[in-house]
C-alpha cells in the first residue's frame, strides 16, 4: 500500500493513547514534543508516564477504555500488549471517523508514523510502506542522514547493500537555496534508480 504524506498540526489537539508501556510512553513523549494534549488509559503506567501525570503533562483516564473517552479526540493511539483491544479501539475510533494507529497491527490503522530525522526545522518524514523489515534484513539497506546546526549545512544519502552511497552535499558558501535543493533532489533520483537496478 501507498501511503499519502502528510505533516500534522497537532498543537492543542487532543491525543488518545490506549496503553501505559514503554511503547506508549515513547509515543506519549513524541505527542507531547508537537504540543498535543494527551490523556492516557492503562491498568498499569511506566514510571515516567506516572510522573508525567502528576505533573499535569497528561491527563490520566483510568484503567478501562471507554466508548465516551473518544469524544473530542483528533488522533488516537493503540499501543497495549492485547492485540484484540488494539482492533476494538481501532474499530471505535475508525467507526468516529477519527485518525488511529495501531503499534505493529498495520491493518487497524489509517494512518502510520514514518521514521523521522530531524535537525532544527528541518525534518525528513521516511516510509517504506511496512516493507523496512524486509530491506534491512534481505538487501542491508540502511537511511544516514546528518547535517550542521541549520540548513546552511546538510548531507544526505542513501546506502544499499554496502555499495558506495549517491550523496548530496550542501554548502551555504558555494551554493544558493535553488541549487541545494536541486542537488539533494538529484542525489536521491540516482539514488533510487541504483536501488531498482541492483
């Protein structure tokens, strides 16, 4: 499946997080960075999403999901260790015609998170349509990205299967805003074009 890229204002919206592990506490803590307003239901919460309640970062709802605790909600997240619980939430919450991602159930969700790489205001959203696995363990590919503390410098590439990787490299002295995009973009067309061919 083909996934539609989009970046979400998420400030002052309300996030739902089903779960209180280490995955939903990693979730939480991604939630909170874009300004969302998260409550959180679990049986049991990690420390840190204990501490994060008392301290007013979230709002926690209580051991049980609820119908009713979707009211209002823009994103909702499913991240507790009973599969079947992840596809009821996910069935309430499509039923409300509201965003939900399901953790590693990919059939209960209507939007994913893509792996992100971000350096200031730059961020670089990567999805290889649930198919990461698969290249990490068959071809090694593997996604390197760094840069300077602003856009001034960046370099980006992409390295497959241990061959010499396409780059693009961007200098503010050499290059003009024009001409770094156009350099990065090149770099990643050949990039792509090694990997149909090998």
């Amino acid at each position: 499946m083909r996934y539609y890229p989009v970046f979400l204002d998420l400030n002052h919206k309300r996030a739902l997080v089903v779960g209180g592990g280490l995955v939903a506490q990693r979730k939480v803590e991604t939630l909170v960075n874009y300004g969302a307003s998260i409550s959180v239901i679990s049986r049991e919460l990690t420390g840190r999403l204990e501490e994060m309640a008392a301290e007013g970062i979230l709002q926690y709802l209580g051991p049980e999901f609820r119908d009713e605790y979707l009211e209002g909600v823009f994103l909702v997240i499913a991240a507790t260790d009973d599969p079947m619980l992840n596809h009821q939430v996910s069935q309430r919450a499509q039923d409300r015609g509201l965003l939900i991602n399901a953790v590693d159930q990919p059939e209960d969700c209507n939007f994913i998170v893509p792996a992100i790489m971000s350096r200031g205001d730059l961020q670089i959203a990567i999805s290889t349509s649930g198919k990461a696995r698969h290249w990490r363990e068959k071809s090694g590919s593997r996604w390197r990205f760094n840069s300077g503390r602003s856009m001034k410098d960046c370099f980006f590439s992409w390295d497959v299967s241990g061959k010499k990787s396409s780059r693009g490299v961007c200098r503010r002295k050499k290059t003009n805003p024009y001409s770094r995009k156009l350099l990065i973009r090149v770099s990643w067309r050949r990039s792509q074009k090694k990997t149909v061919r090998g």
